[in-house]
C-alpha cells in the first residue's frame, strides 16, 4: 500500500490523473488494500484535474470500502466537481461532509 500511496501522490503533485487511476486500478487488481491515504491521493490527482467523475468514482470506493471518507476526501471531490463546472453536484457533496 505504501508504495501504491506513493505513487499515486507524486502522480498527484505532477498533474498526472490519469496515471494515478491507473496505479490505483492496478492496486485493486492485484488485491493490495487501500487505505484513507491511498482514496484521498487518487480522489486528489483527479480534482485537481478537474476529472469530477474520477474524483468521484474514486469517492464512491471509499464508500464501498471498510475505510471512511473524510473532509480530504470530500473537499478533493468538491474540488473536481468546480474545476469541471459541476458545481451543483459539489454542493450536493459538502452536505454529506463531516462535522
């Protein structure tokens, strides 16, 4: 997991979202167990990228997962969701976030 984090946060810093799908499909493929740092990198990278879907499939596996999403989590969604102009979808996510 470390190494996957690893990579999907420099992938992160270097605006490259798709290459951090792509590290984080692989570590599902391979079985590797994500973490809140592993969700909220790849949620990130794809905020940043203005890719509200990524972002938000991404989301939707911490959901599904045993970890719980957090305000980093959110806030890299709500983030994509602005920088893709859906910003009524974001405003939908900052009613769910944490208090």
């Amino acid at each position: 997991t470390i190494t996957f984090n690893a990579a999907i946060s420099a992938c992160e810093k270097a605006g490259a979202w798709e290459k951090a799908r792509q590290h984080f499909s692989v570590l599902n493929q391979k079985g590797v167990e994500p973490n809140i740092v592993t969700f909220n990198a790849a949620t990130s990278a794809c905020g940043k990228g203005g890719e509200w879907e990524g972002a938000l499939y991404v989301l939707s596996s911490v959901t599904a997962s045993n970890v719980e999403h957090d305000a980093i989590s959110l806030n890299a969604a709500i983030s994509g969701c602005e920088k893709g102009s859906n910003w009524d979808l974001g405003l939908q996510l900052f009613t769910i976030m944490p208090r």
